[in-house]
C-alpha cells in the first residue's frame, strides 16, 4: 500500500475511532457491494437492451394530457 494511502487511512480510523482492520474491512464490503450494484445494473441493461422500449399510443397520449402546462 502506498505511504501516503496508508497515512490517510490511518488518520481516517483515528478520526472515526475505529481500528485500522475496521476500517479496511468496512471500506472492503463497501466496495464489494458498489461492485455488486453495478454488475446487477450492467445486467440489466443487457437485458433491456435487447429490445426497444415502445410505449403505447393511447398510453403516451395519457401521459401527455395528465402533465401540467408549464410556462418555460
């Protein structure tokens, strides 16, 4: 690990009042789980990929006239 990461983390847990381990093992599963976050959202986005979405004429015509008129 580089010096100046180590000094970081070292000020990071002093400054949270946990151990150094504690705070390595936090910023681990946090990482892990943004990893995880993402894989799901790569999925899925293969999944809708696969086919455009189409919204409904009568559908969209709905959605249009319950908007509100603003003034831009």
């Amino acid at each position: 690990m580089p010096d100046d990461l180590f000094r970081l983390a070292e000020a990071a847990a002093r400054r949270l009042r946990v151990s150094r381990s504690k705070l390595y093992a936090n910023a681990i599963a946090e990482y892990l789980t943004r990893q995880q976050d993402n894989a799901i959202t790569e999925r899925l986005n293969e999944v809708y990929a696969r086919r455009p979405a189409k919204l409904d004429p009568g559908l969209h015509r709905a959605q249009v006239k319950s908007l509100k008129k603003d003034a831009w």
